[in-house]
C-alpha cells in the first residue's frame, strides 16, 4: 500500500552533506544514499562528493553505500533541514578480493544512460600494456565499442568516430593530443587519478564540442589527514607521486610526477648518431583544494607534459599539452550546489631544422580560454537537475616560421585563427516511477568565427573566387546548432533492464591527418566560412542483466549513428604550409552501425571481462570512390578481447588479455607506370584494401613483496605480445631488387615480445 499520500500532507525537509573516505578525506563520487523505509528513494554523491535528497517528516534510517567501503546508516528523526557528512571506512574483508569495479554492484542493471562505463584504477593497474607502464587509454581500449587506433597506440576510435572526435577532460580542461612518444602512451599517470567515465552513446547535454565520445578524467584531490609517498621505476620510466594535508582536514595537495630515461641509454651508443639524439617526454600533474567554510571549497589543479624527439643537431621536435583549472563549488543551500570553473588549455608544438648552416623553425599552438558557470538543483528524490553555460575563445597559430641563417630565405607565415564557442545546456535525471528512469536535456551550441584574417570563396571545383578580409574581433560567420539528448532506462526487474537513448552533437575544431598513427603534427583547424561544423545523430538501445548476486553482467546494445560535413581529403591533397586547406578538403556524410556484447565477472578470485564489437563505418563524399560508399579508415568488422585476472594467492596476482580485430581499411596501389624512369603508382578505390588481421596476447604478474600500514611494495612483470606475433604496422610497396619491373610488398612490425618489470612502492 502507498504511503506517499500521506507523506504529502506533510512539510518536506532536506537532508544534505558530503561523503568523503576517512583515512584519505578524498570525497567520493557515486556514493549510494537509500532511505530504509522507502526502499525505492534514494540518490548518489556528485562528482564532488556532494548529495541533497529531500523527504517528509519523519524517522528515518539513511544508510551510505559504496563498493569496497563499509555500509554506514545514520537514524534521525527530521524536523528541519539537516546537514550530515560521512566518512566511509574501506571493508578490509572486501578488499582482498580483486574487484575490477568503480560503481555500486547493480549500476548496470540501474543506470539510466546506455553506453556509459566507468574504469577503476585497481582494474587499470593490473591489466598488462606495453612497457609495464599503467595506462588509462590502453585499458578502456578492451571495452567493446572503443578500438585502439594501431599497434601500441594511445588514439582511440569510439562507436566509429574518428580519433578527434573525442572530447578528452582531465579536471574540465580540454586536452588534444593525450599521447606521448608518438602515441605509445597516454599523458594520463594513473598515479595521480581518481575516476574515469567514458560516454560512448546518450552523453549528458553538459558536454558538447566532439561527435562520438566524452572521456571526462579527474584528478586525485590529495589526502588532507596524512603525508604519503608513492612511486615506482620501470624499464622505460621512473615516476614519483607525493601528497598530504597543508591544513589536516581542511586542504591538500598532491604532486606527481613521470619522466622516461631512453635518452640515457641512448648517450651509451658508440655511434655518434645515436648518441646525439634525444626520445623522451615528462609530465607533471598538480592539485591543491581548501575548504572555506561548510559552503564553500576552492581547487587549483594543473598538467604539464612534454615530449622531445631529436636526431643530432640536424633535426628536433618538442610538443606537449598544459592545462589549468580553477574551481570554486559553492552551497548557495541544500538544494542548489553552484560550480564555477575557469579553465585553461594549451597544446603547441615546435620543428627545428639546420640545413647547411640555415636553421628553420616551425611553431604551431592551439589555445583555449574557457569559462563554465553550473548548478545542480535536487527538488526532490525524483529530480536532478543540471543546468549552465560555458563560453570557450579559441586561438589557433597553424604555423609561426623563424629563420636564421647566411642564405636568403622566407617562408610566408600562416594565418592565425579565432573562434568564440558557447554552450548552453539542461539535463535532468527523472525517476518518473520504481520501473522507469528518463535522463533528458538539451544543449544551444553557437560558434562564432572571428576576424583578424582572409577568409576564401572557393566554386565548385574547389578553387578560390574571392577573398575577403576581416578585422581583429569582426564576426565572419556564426553557426548555431540545438543538440537534444535524451536516454531512457526501463527495469524489468530487479536483475534486468532495457535502456535507448538519443543524441544529437555537434563539433567545430577539425583535426586534418594523413596518417594512421597519431601525430603531433596534425593540424587543428576551426569551422570556417566554407568548413561546416560536423552533425553527429546517434541512436542506441540494449539489454542489461546482471547475474548471481550481481557477480556477473551482461550487456548488448546496437547502434547507429548519421554523420554530416565529414571531412575528407581529395585525391593528391597536400595541405603542408597551406594557407587554403579548404582547397585540398572535401566534405559529404558518413554512417556508423554495429552491436557490441559485454560479460563480465566482477568479485572473486578470478575475475574479468569478454567483450566482442560486430561494426561498420563508412563514409560517401562526393569526389572520392567515384562518389560511392566506401569504408572509412576507423571501420573493422570484428573486435574482440579478452581480459582476466587471477589472484593465485596472497603475494601473487597474474593476469592476461588477449585481442583480435579485422585489419584497418587502407588505400593500396591497384597499379603503375613509369615517368622519367621513375614508377608512379595508381589509385582507384579509397580503402578499398584491408591490413591483415591484428591478434596479440599479453600476460602479466604482480608480486606483493611487502605490505603493512605504513608500508607497500610490489614488482610487476609483464610480456607484451607474448606469442610474437608480427602485426603490421605499415606495408609499402617498393621495386624488386633482382627484377625491377615486378613491385614487392613490404611489412614494417613495431614490436615482437617485449618484456618489462618495474618496481612500485608506498609509504
């Protein structure tokens, strides 16, 4: 029988608070606060640990419920609006499992929003990756939906977007190039992070600029109770992560910090060549909180990673990302929680050349100011609402050219570009009953292109047929685009649920790449006059079941997504110190469909994941495959992995994952002919060829050396690729030495069985 008649004769009171960890003080996200005697109301901790749920009057137990933390209730009889914060304590009975989870036990099942996985940290630090090194970005490269992009890659495609079609947040500050080494590994040190969402398909309407995905990182806080130090030395990296109180209780600050030593065994060569050289990078990432008052908590958090490439002194490259974030949160009361972010975000890159004397050099930066005012509104336990506006003034230098040197010599320099992005957007969680939960909402984008600057008219074979110039802060044109989002989640009961979702995105900075591998010369360029901002419309629905005591889930969803103003370069485009890139592109509409299943065993000794993609994504431009559909480069028709973990005993854990995937899709010569005893390959189908098949197992070990209160070391071992299976990475073609009329195929492999150990330790 319902008693909500009753209650609403009542006055209605708010009960609000943080939940924080209490050996740490780090708050917790996604904490689960169910009210005893009304089973079915309830809400969860936000992104900063905050929760406001408001009741009847009456006696109440509240109980505090987070995996891998002990359940904590609180009775009380409410009258007035009550504050109450709580701090958690870790379940040491729990812990010793291997639990490869960040949410509470049933969030597949109840979720609302279809397409959403979040990665713990414990999971990520013990699947194995190339050089032993920790890594967000390989890891969430094992979940169906997410494919790697190459051989040891940190890119990512995502439901059949393209690399740059992700919006990447580290603490709300946009990062463009989150790869080191040329995309070996991630900018991201697990070291210093706290939680990992990715959005695959229904995203919130609080993000916009990206098509395909949103990874939204945050950083550790800092444990504001005790001093801690941890850290670890690889084969290939060394890296150290210090925090603590500056006030107990009050404040904290944490400082981390990577740096790779291959330039170090680079000087013991004997070839002068090699020992001239330089390959590494660094980063450091930084975060400091106070809290004011109950009301009010300021947070300062920062990253900065570089990396260097040089062949003597003939030739160097330097590019790297810096980011900055500055946070107020504020309690304007229970129920309205205020945030205000400005953010910096900063990647640039720069080429040094000596040709004879002549030293050249080519900088390029892309640069954002961004200003994000939000609040959260909780009415009532039925309602969630989110709602704000972000305002984002981008600076893009496509090429600063210095020259020194005794020859004459000028290169043109390219012409800045200025954008102003806004946003504003509304989403609201709804539990319209006990079965049915809606997450709808939507986001008004307008990006304005911005003067100084000569902006081009181009006809119908692509050529310039006017000019028109611009002044400094002169609007030259404005694109506005309303972006609906809305996902549904039906519980069939308490074991199962159906969920779809909608949504439309939209994005304006482009990213111009000729390579398969990420680069960190590829060019960022703007919406224009005659670059269209890019439509994403996606589709999703699935089943999602949960088994045992939800010790196994189960899930699958289908997708689909129509994508408008693709872009895509034309035959023989070369867009190298182009002012015009416009000329070299072309634009039209793509598709991407596939079904992605997902089992996982969650608790237990043994533990892990399948997941298996069934996709396709292609794109029809006219001009290009003779205006037909063709494959894009991200398409592959299966991927699969396989992921698990097995604690052995007390000391040792092992673990393996093994992948499979269909060949990229690449464009290969169908034939030739000669000019000036030269041989000219020709081209007829866009991707029209497949890589062969990529297959690759890696295992891992992780032995606990030592473990007490104030102590913890480990060695982790591991093997990638540890079959030695030769992937391709590139194919060329080339003439045939003994018979040069006969042109030969050859395979470049990057890396066959790479072992590595490292050490990590904390105190």
């Amino acid at each position: 029988m319902s008693t909500i008649p009753v209650f609403a004769q009542q006055a209605k009171h708010t009960i609000s608070g943080t939940v924080k960890d209490k050996s740490t003080g780090e708050t917790l996200i996604g904490v689960t606060i169910r009210v005893q005697e009304m089973p079915s109301t309830g809400t969860i901790t936000n992104e900063y640990g905050y929760y406001s749920l408001t009741l009847p009057e009456g006696a109440y137990t509240i109980l505090f419920n987070y995996l891998g933390y002990q359940t904590k209730s609180h009775a009380l009889t409410l009258k007035a609006g009550t504050k109450i914060d709580v701090a958690l304590e870790e379940d040491a009975q729990e812990l010793n499992e291997v639990v490869v989870t960040a949410t509470r036990p049933d969030d597949n099942v109840k979720n609302p929003l279809p397409g959403v996985q979040k990665l713990d940290m414990a999971e990520i630090n013990k699947v194995p990756v190339l050089m032993g090194e920790r890594d967000v970005l390989k890891t969430m490269q094992l979940i169906p939906g997410i494919k790697s992009a190459g051989e040891g890659n940190a890119g990512f495609y995502v439901r059949g977007g393209g690399a740059d079609q992700n919006l990447i947040l580290l603490d709300d500050a946009l990062v463009y190039n989150a790869s080191h080494l040329l995309g070996f590994f991630s900018t991201f040190n697990s070291d210093a992070i706290k939680d990992v969402t990715i959005y695959k398909g229904g995203m919130p309407a609080e993000y916009g600029g990206r098509l395909s995905s949103v990874l939204d990182i945050t950083m550790n806080e800092g444990n504001n109770q005790e001093y801690h130090v941890n850290g670890g030395i690889g084969i290939i990296s060394a890296k150290l992560n210090v925090e603590g109180p500056i006030q107990k209780g009050k404040s904290s600050f944490l400082l981390s910090g990577r740096r790779t030593y291959a330039d170090v065994f680079l000087k013991l060569s004997n070839d002068e060549n090699i020992s001239n050289s330089s390959l590494y990078f660094y980063d450091l990432n930084a975060k400091a909180n106070y809290t004011f008052s109950d009301k009010d908590r300021l947070f300062v958090s920062g990253y900065f990673g570089r990396d260097k490439l040089g062949f003597r002194d003939m030739f160097a490259i330097d590019w790297g990302n810096a980011t900055a974030t500055l946070r107020w949160n504020h309690l304007l009361n229970a129920r309205l929680f205020s945030n205000t972010s400005v953010i910096f975000s900063d990647y640039s890159y720069r080429i040094d050349v000596d040709f004879n004397d002549n030293e050249i050099g080519i900088t390029s930066r892309i640069r954002d100011w961004n200003l994000k005012q939000e609040f959260q509104y909780f009415p009532n336990p039925q309602n969630t609402l989110k709602f704000g506006i972000q305002s984002t003034y981008h600076t893009v230098v496509p090429g600063e050219i210095s020259y020194s040197g005794p020859q004459a010599f000028t290169l043109p320099p390219l012409q800045e570009r200025y954008s102003w992005e806004n946003g504003l957007y509304f989403t609201n969680n709804w539990n319209a009953s006990d079965r049915l939960e809606l997450v709808y909402g939507a986001r008004l984008s307008s990006f304005s292109v911005l003067g100084a600057g000569d902006f081009y008219s181009l006809n119908e074979q692509h050529r310039v047929v006017d000019t028109t110039s611009y002044g400094a802060g002169e609007f030259v044109k404005t694109y506005v685009n309303l972006e609906p989002r809305l996902s549904a989640a039906w519980q069939l009961n308490d074991k199962s649920s159906v969920k779809a979702s909608y949504a439309r995105t939209t994005q304006n900075m482009h990213l111009l790449s000729n390579s398969t591998t990420s680069n960190p010369t590829d060019k960022w360029v703007p919406s224009s006059n005659t670059i269209k901002p890019q439509i994403g419309d996606q589709v999703s629905a699935g089943y999602f079941r949960n088994f045992a005591n939800n010790k196994y889930e189960f899930s699958t969803e289908a997708y689909y997504k129509y994508m408008q103003n693709q872009i895509d370069y034309k035959d023989g485009a070369d867009i190298t110190n182009s002012d015009v890139v416009e000329t070299e592109l072309l634009f039209g509409k793509g598709r991407a469909y596939g079904i992605e299943f997902f089992l996982k065993k969650r608790y237990g000794r043994f533990n892990g994941w399948i997941g298996y993609t069934l996709s396709r994504t292609e794109r029809l431009i006219e001009g290009i495959n003779e205006s037909s559909w063709y494959p894009a480069r991200q398409d592959r028709t299966h991927d699969l992995s396989l992921v698990g973990i097995y604690e052995l005993s007390p000391k040792w854990t092992l673990s393996a994952s093994w992948v499979y995937n269909t060949g990229n899709a690449v464009t290969f010569p169908s034939g030739k002919y000669r000019i000036n005893e030269q041989v000219v390959f020709y081209y007829t189908e866009r991707n029209g060829y497949r890589l062969p098949d990529y297959h690759r197992l890696d295992v891992g070990a992780t032995l606990q050396l030592k473990k007490t209160e104030r102590f913890s070391s480990e060695l982790v071992f591991s093997i990638y690729n540890a079959y030695g299976r030769e992937n391709p990475f590139i194919i060329n073609f080339r003439e045939n030495e003994n018979n040069p009329s006969m042109t030969e195929a050859y395979q470049v492999a990057l890396f066959k069985l790479v072992p590595s150990v490292s050490y990590n330790f904390r105190f």
